[in-house]
C-alpha cells in the first residue's frame, strides 16, 4: 500500500474527480431517498440543552467536552439559521454525504474497486442507523467526529503532511469522544509506518478525555448515575446489539432501548459466522478485510460498550463504516463464484444484479423504517415516552399551534394549563371528555415548557410558563391562554373564564370538589353567562342542598348551548331540584 497519495483531493485528475463526484451526487439521492422528511423534523431533547446557553437563556457552562459540537456549532448555527431547523438540517446532511465521500475515497485506497467504492458509500449514506443521526440535530456529534475521524485517516495513511492528522484527530474528538480508540486501527489498516503519528494521535486523544473528566465517568457504576458502566458481561451485550442491528437492517428498531439486550448475542454470534463465511468467498484480502473491519467496529464502540443502559442505535454511525466497505467485497467475490458456477461470459451481470439488488434493498429498508419511526410517537407505541421522536413532535406542535393562533402584538405572556395529571380521561378539544384516553405518566407538554425557555427561544418577546392551575395574573390582557387539549397540540382558550370552566372539569372528574368549585365561581365572575359553567356549579350546590342557588343558576340555560355529554347531567339537576323543597 503506497505512503501517500501524489495529490490532495482538491488535484485529483479528471477520472477520480469524476469519481468522487459521482459518489457524492449517489449519496445525496439515496439520502434524500431514505430520509427526505428529516430535513423538516424539529428541535429535540438535548438541543434544547444546547441552544439555550447559546442563545443566552442561561449561562454558560461546562469544560472542554464535546466543545465543537454543543458549543462551537450551536453558537455558529444559531446565528446562521435562528431557531428554524431546516439550514442545520441542510448543513447536516451535506457532511453526512461527506462522510459517504469519505468512505468513497478510503474504499478505493484500500483496494476497491470503482463500483464497489460507490456501493459502500451508497450504503453508508442510507443506513438504517442514521435515522436519527440526520434527524437530530444534536447529532451533528455523530457526524462531525464522523467526517473528522475519517479525514484524519485519509491524511494519515495517504497525504504528504500525516502530522495534520493529529489536529483533526483531536477536533474529532471536540465533537465526541467515542473515536478515542481509532488510531490503533488506524495501525492495523496501514501498517507500522503510521505506529509513531497514531500513537501520538492517541496521547492526545486520551489528553483530552481525561480533560474532559470522562475517566472518571467510565468507572462509574453507581446504579442511580444516568451513564453507569459495567465491565463485566454488559459489554458483550452492547456489541450484541449494535451488530445484530447493523446485520439486519429490514428489524425496525427504536432510536434507544433501556439497557443492552442479551437476547441478542446468539443472533449476533450467527452474525458472525456468516459474515466469516462470507469473507473466504472474497478471494485475496478477505480475512484481513474482515480483521479490521470487525475491529474498526467494535473499536469505535469500545467508549459506550460498558454503559448498563442508554444503548442507542446511532452509536454505529462510524463503527459501521468498515463492514459497509467489506460488504461490496464480498458481494464481488459471490458474484464472482455465481458467475463461474452459471459459466456466464462475464462476472460483472452477477455482480451487478447482486450490487443493485442490496443497495435498492437497504434503501427500502431504511426510508420504510424512517417511515414507521415517524409515526411512532402515537400513543402505545413502543418507543419510549422521551425518545428523540416524542420529544420533537411535542415540541414542535406547542410552537405550531402557537404561531397558528396568531397572537397579537400586544401579547407578552403566554400561558399553558391542562387537566390534573392523575385524571385518566383527557379533554382532546376543551369542553369534550373523550373516555379511553389515557395520560402518560410524564406529560410531554409539562416537559416541553416547564421553565418557559422554549418560548422565550422561539419568539421574540414573549415569556411563558406550564401550570396545573389559573391564577388572577392569568387573567390579565396581555396574557394569552392554552390549553394541552392532546398529545403535543395546544387549543387557545378564548378567555380566561373559558379557562377556569375546562380546569374545573379537569378537577371534578379528579373529585377535587371543592377546587372545582373554586374554578367555577372564577368562571362565572368574568363569564356569568357561561352555561357549562352554570350547569356544573348547579350540580355542586344542588350536592350540598343549596337548592335556590342551584335554581338559579340554571334557571335560563339553553340546553343546546351545553355540550352533548352534559345534557343529561343538567336534566338530572332539574329532576333532583323539581323534587326538592
């Protein structure tokens, strides 16, 4: 394998740089292809953390961990684009599809072939585990450590200035440290003239880890610290997993599972096996191909493998690399085998149908996968209630139906109330008791907004806040009132006597009496005509024998200006009050 390449990429002659082209338009369309709706999905989780210090809603905190990624990025990106998602999404996928050029360049210098370079790019750039790699912005961890590991590798193993692969090894590492281990592949790959610059790429890879405080973090196996470790069975569990996932990419997973999944080491042992089978098919460099791609993949693991929870699939966005660039290898060698078993004239129909047949394969794998993921934020669903899906759709809907209401100027404050968290019926449009509906255990709406941030980063201006009950200050002019009528919608409550009457329902069906009494009379003091109100406070006095003050009340009330499921509630009433003394 030579030391260097003659010149840089930019110099590239005419045929190579058409190559390269072409890699790169392969991997724009089958991105695109598998993921086009990641380009509009919001803000989740973690970006939050992230955008809020850069925006200046809190201080700013922190060492040197990940410094490119959740500071440097943010900063930039916040003011390039603001707080709408699309230019960060455009920009994430433009170095997602660097990255498929990279495997593209990496895969050629390696011995592959022109076709088989496309192949594994193409693969890479539609991976089933990038779902949530392209989805979520704050995985621009992934990808950046992604594009600078492999950048480092190119300049490593082939350029004329290997020592610049130091500084983008260690940028690699400001975006994530999970990479830390590369540079001893780096030696496998290219042989011992690379051990000096490696090792050095490593001293300063575990210089910056243990600046970052994370030596201390992979030792921590308190069982309530949110990233414990195990060093025991838990690591062969996660590598289980991240295989078995890689393996079969039509298996529809979610963005994370709880704790590593034993069930999957036999399947993964399976794995194995097959791909060793595979390999003595590839004549030549099959079992050193397959060496270090194992050993790629389970080495760019190595940091999360003794995590006892938290197994999220993105973690194979760069360990996979090296498997994808085997794969084409050995779909050669089959096509080869199948070719002189069939005694066709030519290897290249075999391999081709077969090349075609397993990227259109992993493509339909993906986008069907995308799709499913996208609508599994329903409730029952499998993915947890805090996966990066729930969370961006919650919080995407607030801001939606925030902005459709069209607040006027003169709105400073913005206020969100929903029913008790113990009612287990929940009001879907206000006034309408929908039964079946059961509330989540963690209500996404009270996550979303629980200091008031989000708002205060989406709209210049106004402040707001979550709350389970109204208040006077509520009441006021510049205030405008919603009410979490679903699962991540928000209803814009005409006035805030409307407001007290859908809490006080909220409260009766809680048999919270008393504060639904409360909310009532609140109802009726800035609403007297309100006739749900009328209706309900009537039945909690005609309850405690205040029959004239019962009469009173619904004395007047239209029925046809109540909902439906309160008619027969107010005839009740007026059955009880016409027995009554």
């Amino acid at each position: 394998m030579p030391h260097s390449l003659p010149r840089p990429l930019a110099a590239l002659t005419a045929r190579r740089g058409a190559d390269v082209t072409a890699a790169a338009v392969l991997a724009i369309l089958a991105t695109l292809v598998a993921y086009p709706r990641g380009l509009q999905f919001p803000f989740a989780l973690d970006d939050y953390t992230y955008l809020m210090p850069a925006a200046g809603l809190e201080p700013v905190t922190g060492g040197i961990r990940r410094w490119l990624a959740v500071r440097g990025y943010y900063e930039l990106c916040l003011r390039m684009f603001g707080p709408q998602t699309l230019g960060w999404h455009l920009l994430a996928y433009a170095v997602h599809a660097g990255n498929a050029v990279w495997v593209f360049v990496l895969a050629r210098k390696l011995g592959a072939s022109r076709v088989q370079g496309w192949i594994a790019s193409t693969l890479f750039a539609a991976s089933p585990i990038a779902f949530t790699v392209l989805y979520w912005i704050a995985c621009i961890q992934e990808l950046g450590s992604g594009f600078l590991v492999l950048t480092a590798a190119f300049l490593l193993g082939y350029s004329r200035r290997p020592w610049w692969s130091v500084p983008a090894f260690a940028a690699a590492m400001l975006f994530k440290e999970s990479v830390l281990v590369a540079p001893l592949v780096f030696v496998i790959v290219f042989g011992r003239r690379v051990a000096r610059i490696a090792a050095v790429q490593l001293a300063v890879g575990i210089a910056l880890f243990v600046a970052a405080g994370l030596h201390a973090r992979m030792f921590d196996a308190r069982p309530e610290a949110p990233y414990a470790t195990a060093y025991d069975i838990t690591v062969l569990k996660n590598l289980a997993t991240q295989l078995v996932w890689l393996v079969s990419p039509w298996r529809a997973y979610p963005d994370r599972i709880a704790a590593p999944d034993g069930a999957m080491m036999l399947p993964a042992a399976l794995a194995l096996a097959s791909v060793a089978i595979i390999a003595a098919v590839v004549r030549g460099h099959g079992l050193r191909a397959l060496t270090w791609a194992l050993l790629w993949f389970a080495a760019l693991l190595a940091p999360v493998l003794p995590l006892r929870s938290h197994t999220f699939a993105y973690y194979s966005y760069v360990p996979q690399i090296g498997l994808l660039m085997l794969l084409p290898a050995a779909l050669a060698g089959i096509g080869t085998w199948l070719s002189a078993r069939l005694r066709l004239a030519s290897p290249a129909i075999a391999i081709g149908l077969l090349g075609m047949a397993a990227t259109g394969g992993w493509i339909a794998c993906a986008a069907r996968n995308a799709r499913l993921h996208e609508t599994l934020m329903l409730r029952d669903s499998e993915i947890p209630h805090d996966s990066v899906v729930r969370s961006a759709y919650v919080a995407d809907g607030i801001m939606r139906s925030i902005r459709d209401a069209q607040l006027p100027d003169s709105i400073k404050r913005v206020t969100v109330i929903s029913l008790p968290m113990d009612v287990a019926k929940v009001a879907q449009t206000p006034g309408q008791m929908k039964p079946g509906m059961v509330r989540q255990r963690t209500n996404p709406v009270e996550m979303a907004l629980r200091d008031g941030k989000l708002l205060a980063l989406h709209f210049d201006g106004i402040g707001g806040d979550y709350r389970d009950s109204l208040t006077v200050a509520d009441e006021a002019a510049d205030t405008a009132i919603f009410f979490a009528s679903g699962f991540r919608d928000l209803t814009r409550l005409p006035d805030a006597g409307e407001a007290y009457a859908i809490q006080a329902q909220g409260n009766l069906l809680g048999e919270r009496r008393e504060a639904a009494r409360h909310d009532l009379e609140a109802a009726l003091r800035i609403r007297p005509d309100h006739a749900v109100s009328r209706v309900l406070l009537a039945g909690l006095e005609a309850e405690s024998a205040h029959f004239d003050r019962a009469r009173t009340l619904i004395q007047g009330v239209d029925p046809s200006t109540i909902p439906a499921q309160l008619r027969p509630y107010l005839t009740r009433i007026q059955s009880l009050l016409s027995s009554a003394p």
